[in-house]
C-alpha cells in the first residue's frame, strides 16, 4: 500500500495538461486513496475523454487501483500511443500487465525502463515491481493466440494475376489459373484465420506450431475460388539479443477446392535486437514445389533474405519494416528448364497511429524475375517486373477487435504478353485477435 502510495504522489507531482474532466478532484481521490470514488468519477467521464492521455492516465490508474485491471491496460495503452516515452504510465502499464497475468509483457515493460536513463524513483520502484514478478510463471510457458478474420471486397481481375505472396513469403508467385488471360471482374468474400502455440522449453528454447490459411471466394466467377492451408512447426533458441529459429512450413492451395499445388519449406532464420526498438533479420529457406495437374512445372527453390525493424518514439509512433530477398527456382525435369527464374526483390512496410484507436498503413513490394531458358511458345526469354502498392486504415473497436479498409494496386510487366496485368483490389475487413 504504501509503494502504490508513494507511486500516486509522485505521478501526481508531474505536469499534466488541463483536461475537461474534474481532474483535480480526480487527483486528490486518488491521493487520499479513495480509488473506488476516484474509478466512479472518471469512469462516468471515460466516454467524453477516452483519447485525452491525460484522463486516460489518472483513469488507467484510478481502474487499477480499484481492482479493474483489464479496463486500466486499455487506458493506459492509450497513453502510450501519444507518449511512447511516457516511463510512470510505462510503470503502471506494467503492473497493470502483471495483475491480468500477461507477465511476459509487464517483465518487458520494465525491462525497458530499467535499460533507459530514468529517475532513481522510477528506476527503485522498477526494480521492486521486476523483482515481484515469478521467475518462471506456469501460466505463460504455454501461449497460444489466434486471428480470425471476415473480409469482402472488389477484384477487377479474378484470373490472370492470381499472385500467390504466400507461397512461400517470399517470392511473389504469379500463377495463371486460366489460359485465356482475359481479366474477369468480380467482388468476394474471404475468411481467414490463425493459430499459435507457443511452449517454452528451459530458459531460453520454446517450441512453436502454427495453423493458417484462407477461403476466398468470388460472388460469381467461382471457378476461380481459391483456398490456402499452411502448417508451421520448429523451434527457436534466444541467447541475449540473439535468437535463432528453425521451422519447416507445408502449403496447399486449392482451386475452385480441387487440389492445386503443394509446398514444403524448410527455414532458418537468424534475429538481432539493438535496443528495444530496432531489430535486424537474416534467413534462408529451400522450397519445393509439387503442382497436381501440371507436373511440368515442379520445381525446387532457394532464397536468402535480409530485412531491418524499426520503431520511432515520435508522434505516432511510427513503424517500418524492410527486407531484400534473391534466390532461384529450378524445373525438377531439365526439359522444361523455361519454367524456371532467378529474382530479387525488396518489400516495405510501414505503421502510423494517427489518432487513439486509427491506424493508418502502406506496403510496397518489388521483384524482378528472369526466367530460364526459351519459351516454347513465344520462342522468348520470359522476364517480368512485379511491383505492388497498398494503403489501408484500421480502426480498434475494443481491446481484440479491429475494422479496416484497404485498396491495392498491382502490375506485372512482362516480355510475354500473355502475363501482363494490372489488379486494383478493394477490402473491407472486420479482424478478432486473441492470446
């Protein structure tokens, strides 16, 4: 009691900025202790000024000081999107973290203050809240998370430009489900779901699986109706700012639900932190592609990648993510040696919250592919030039659940004309996570 105390009169020592709300009489509840009192006045107030990081903080407080702490991470999370560098709502963040039992979260939160150059106060009751916490909790060396996710949208070319970005991620994949390559407009639906478990094996291993995929499914052109299943299992070693994984993933794709293509990869990969806001990447995988109908067109394939993390304390708290990718695939049988390429590309992604609960997005990705020996058709070197740009917005309803909107362009620029093509893609998603 008396640290919460001390805690109280020291956050309440800090200059705040004057909100609508009676914020002084909010602060003195709190200081003479009267949470309940202090938790009912703002509570009353919360709808008028959820978004206002300084209600939002003496109403974090004033939530978990009552015994309400799922509603003071909320409030508090809020905080932090306006001020990432905020350390005594990263404190109560923290505890607020540990009460709902997401110790992994509290322990990182005030790890991170401890790392930075912070005041004794904060840095004493840091420590006192770091050393409270298990050391080995039973409840977190298991974690499982899932998304589960319902989109409809608009596809102005349902057919030629099928470009499969996960089989396998990377390289962009470009398959022609029909031979006509005449562009059909339709609008879809599509459900999309994943599973996560994590278990954590000593100190420093833990073993993952994973479930993923997708049925999309177009309103009238339903002979193009895809649907992706993906399986991850391996495992991943941390030492320090080092962590290493190993993982083997299976795919199959289906089309209009008759088996399409399969593919098996196995992946190493190797992940660097600098700080606790940055974080470099480097992997190689080896795919191998099985078509059902089209033998001729198995291949096996490599590719080595290398991408870059990084989050900005500014307004908004930007985020990037970068990564360049090569590699090749060759045809199983060397008679069709044509169907296979060497690529590189690059990929891009970036993060903005623009308001408490708006997020704004963009992603780009760009691939050059030169394909292998003489077309026996066009009796030409096949080489495309893929690039593909999106910008979308979401929006948190509650703490799980998200609603977005995003529009996709893409262009695949080809010596052989049959695949050439531009897509423009609409979506209209409502998103559930869980962990």
């Amino acid at each position: 009691m008396r640290r919460r105390f001390m805690l109280l009169i020291f956050c309440g020592m800090l200059p705040w900025p004057v909100a609508a709300v009676d914020l002084p009489r909010l602060q003195q509840l709190m200081q003479e202790q009267q949470y309940e009192r202090a938790y009912e006045l703002a509570d009353k107030a919360e709808r008028a000024e959820a978004g206002d990081p300084t209600f939002d903080y003496w109403y974090g407080l004033a939530a978990l000081e009552s015994g309400r702490a799922h509603r003071a991470v909320y409030a508090l999370e809020r905080v932090l999107m306006n001020d990432p560098e905020k350390q005594t709502a990263q404190l109560a963040l923290a505890r607020a973290y540990a009460k709902t039992g997401q110790l992994d979260l509290a322990r990182a939160m005030l790890n991170t203050i401890l790392v930075r150059n912070t005041s004794e106060p904060i840095s004493e009751h840091a420590r006192a809240e770091l050393a409270a916490l298990p050391s080995d909790p039973k409840a977190r060396r298991t974690r499982w998370s899932g998304v589960l996710a319902l989109t409809s949208g608009y596809d102005n070319n349902v057919n030629a430009t099928t470009d499969l970005e996960q089989l396998p991620q990377p390289p962009a994949t470009v398959l022609l489900l029909d031979s006509s390559a005449r562009a059909r407009e339709d609008g879809f639906a599509r459900l999309d779901f994943e599973t996560r478990l994590e278990r954590d094996l000593g100190q420093q291993a833990s073993l993952i699986v994973a479930l993923e995929g997708y049925e999309n499914l177009n309103f009238h052109e339903s002979a193009f109706n895809t649907s992706l299943l993906t399986g991850y299992a391996g495992g991943a070693y941390r030492a320090g700012n080092h962590l290493g994984l190993l993982y083997a993933s299976y795919q199959r794709l289906w089309l209009d639900h008759a088996n399409y293509l399969e593919v098996i990869t196995p992946t190493l990969a190797w992940q660097y932190t600098l700080g606790n806001q940055s974080r470099i990447e480097l992997g190689v995988a080896s795919s191998n592609y099985e078509y059902e109908d089209f033998a001729t067109r198995d291949s096996e394939g490599v590719t080595f990648s290398a991408g870059w993390r990084q989050t900005f304390s500014t307004f908004g708290r930007p985020r990037v993510r970068f990564s360049l990718y090569a590699g090749n695939e060759r045809a199983k049988d060397d008679r069709f040696e044509y169907f296979g390429r060497d690529y590189v590309g690059l990929q891009w992604r970036g993060e903005l919250d623009i308001a408490t609960r708006h997020q704004a997005y963009a992603h780009l990705r760009w691939q050059a592919s030169d394909y292998l020996g003489l077309d026996p058709i066009y009796a030409s070197l096949r080489e495309d030039r893929y690039w593909r740009f999106g910008l979308g917005w979401r929006y948190r309803l509650q703490k799980h659940w998200h609603v977005g909107a995003e529009v996709e362009y893409t262009n695949n620029d080809s010596t052989i004309t049959l695949y050439e093509f531009d897509r423009t893609r609409v979506f209209i998603t409502s998103r559930y996570e869980w962990r």
